[in-house]
C-alpha cells in the first residue's frame, strides 16, 4: 500500500523553489501510517511519524531553522533579513497531531501551530470524506444520485472517490447533513462515526496549549468554503470559533487559516473580512514561499507547501526565480 501511495504522488508535481524566499510554511493535516486498502485521496493528507522525523533531522542538517508563526510574524514587521527559517502548521486538529505528531516536535524541539476547526474537538465534524471512503472499500458497487457507480478494483474506488467527491463539494454546505443523506438516501450512513476516533478533545488542545512550542490558531466552526458564505456568516464561522477556543485555553487567537484556502473559494471579498480581525497571520493553501514583499499579506494571505511523503529532500537549495504567491 504505502508503494503504492509513493509511486501515486510521484506524479504529482514538485516546484523546485519551495525553499527559495526567507520562510517556507508547511501545511499538514495528519501525521499517522498509512492503511492497507485505504484511498489515495485520504492517505494523502497524511505523512507517516518515520517521515516527519527524518524530514525534520534532514532539515536540522542542511542548517534550517524551525520557527513559529510569531516570530515569522516579528521578522516580517521588522523586515529582518533571513533565510533557511521552516514554519509548521496542522489544520483542522486531528488526533494524530497530539498523539503521533506532538511528540517528534518535542523531541526535537520544533515549533509548531495547529488551526482548531471547533466542530472537530466538540464532536460535531461531518468528516464525510472517511464515510465515503468506508462506503466505497467495502462495496463492489454502489448508486449515488441514481448513477451507478463499480468500484470492484482498487483503482476503479479510488476514481469513483473523487468523482462523488465533486459532487459533495457542490452541496449546499450550510445544511451538509440534510444534503448528504438525500445524495447518499440508499445508505444508512453515520456521518459522525470518525469523531471520536480521529479528532482530538479539548483536554488534547488545552494541554498543547500549555507547551510554549505549541499555538492554537483559528480555523472556523465547521470547515465551510467562505465563497459560499455571506459576510455576516464568515463573521460568524470565524468570532465564534475563536471566542469557543479562547474560553479554552485562555489565550486570544491571533493566527488564521481558511477552511478552504485557494483562489477558488478566496477573493477579494473574503480577504477584506478576514482582514478586518486583525490577526497577525493568515494563511491560505495557495503554494508559494515567504519573502520580505510578504509584510503587507501577512493578515490576509501569506501562501504554504503542503508537506507529502514524497516531497524531495534532494531539493533543497535549488532556487528558481522569485516568485510573490498572494491570491
């Protein structure tokens, strides 16, 4: 399975200059083993422990500095002229992160943030995508939207998942759970069986937040596309979230990422409300580095490499032209 995956994500492009700039910020989602039989899709959010920490100690040798978002933020505001610096960042706040991932940061003594999406820790997350996946490995076939889908070899379910996957993304994502069940009306699915397993608790975010290598940062509520969101609802997904974490752990939330974080489903219009809180940091998934140029993007949209087990180490140095990524 995991050659499988490696040769899978060998073909996904690599932009040579990911360590060019003064900052790279990584984005991850989980940090477990990857599962025999599982879907590509899903297995890619993850990088295995093993990974993580030769890729931390790979780094560490080449003569990179691991720092957190505020003293990115520090060395932005005063225009401090560095290099080699590594920015890591988790999003949504899966179990993982506390159980697998915290400890090599530990070890190594690397800084780190997570951004909480709020429905996660309360237990309230529709994490569909790990539905879908059940759904799809466990059947030969399957009708969705009254089209019949065969998913009777391994690439056959890994193509069907993203197909439905397509469809999932076009639902009316405020009242997902009504959507859902119509979509899938043949099946009688919990869409809230993975909570317990794959997202962390508050006790897990409260004692991370205790660790001074550790910040909490804002990811909303429920994870939803700001592009379909009014302005008032974005005001609402993001105040909430923060004022439920603050309440937590007694810190003011002063870093940000969005749920969705491309050009797609981040404009104008979601820039401007975002930049209206005031963060120090706000971070989208558009894939750049960070140069000095970045000071005025820095609460809006300062770009990410998302981190995959097949991401080069052998690339490291290898500049290309500089190349400001905002949206």
């Amino acid at each position: 399975m995991k050659k499988q995956l490696i040769d899978f994500l060998s073909k996904i492009p690599f932009i040579s200059s990911c360590f060019s700039g003064i900052t790279t910020i990584f984005m991850l989602h989980r940090v477990d083993e990857f599962e025999k039989g599982k879907l590509y899709p899903n297995e890619n959010m993850k990088v295995s422990p093993k990974f993580l920490e030769e890729f931390i100690v790979e780094l560490k040798n080449n003569g990179y500095e691991f720092i957190s978002l505020d003293r990115l933020y520090e060395i932005l505001q005063n225009q401090e002229k560095v290099n080699k610096k590594i920015v890591f960042t988790l999003d949504d706040g899966y179990k993982d992160n506390f159980t697998l991932a915290y400890p090599i940061f530990k070890k190594y003594n690397v800084p780190f943030t997570i951004y909480i999406t709020t429905s996660f820790p309360e237990k309230k997350a529709i994490l569909w995508w790990y539905s879908l996946e059940k759904l799809i490995v466990e059947n030969d076939e399957i009708v969705v939207n009254n089209k019949k889908y065969s998913c009777k070899t391994y690439e056959e379910k890994n193509k069907v998942f993203l197909e439905i996957r397509e469809l999932i993304l076009k639902l009316n994502q405020k009242d997902l759970l009504n959507e859902l069940n119509k979509l899938f009306k043949n099946y009688n699915i919990n869409w809230y069986e993975f909570d317990d397993k794959l997202c962390m608790n508050w006790e897990d975010i409260v004692s991370l937040s205790k660790d001074s290598l550790c910040t909490i940062a804002g990811h909303t509520k429920n994870h939803y596309a700001f592009n379909k969101l009014s302005k008032e609802e974005i005001i609402k997904e993001i105040k909430e979230a923060n004022e439920k974490i603050e309440s937590k752990i007694g810190k003011k939330i002063e870093h940000f990422a969005y749920p969705f974080g491309s050009g797609n489903e981040v404009g104008k219009k979601e820039i401007e409300i975002v930049k209206s809180f005031n963060f120090k940091t706000v971070t989208t998934t558009r894939r750049g580095n960070i140069y000095l140029e970045h000071k005025k993007y820095m609460n809006c949209c300062l770009p990410r490499i998302m981190l995959t087990e097949n991401f080069n180490l052998k690339n490291i140095g290898r500049i290309r032209k500089k190349r400001l990524v905002t949206i």
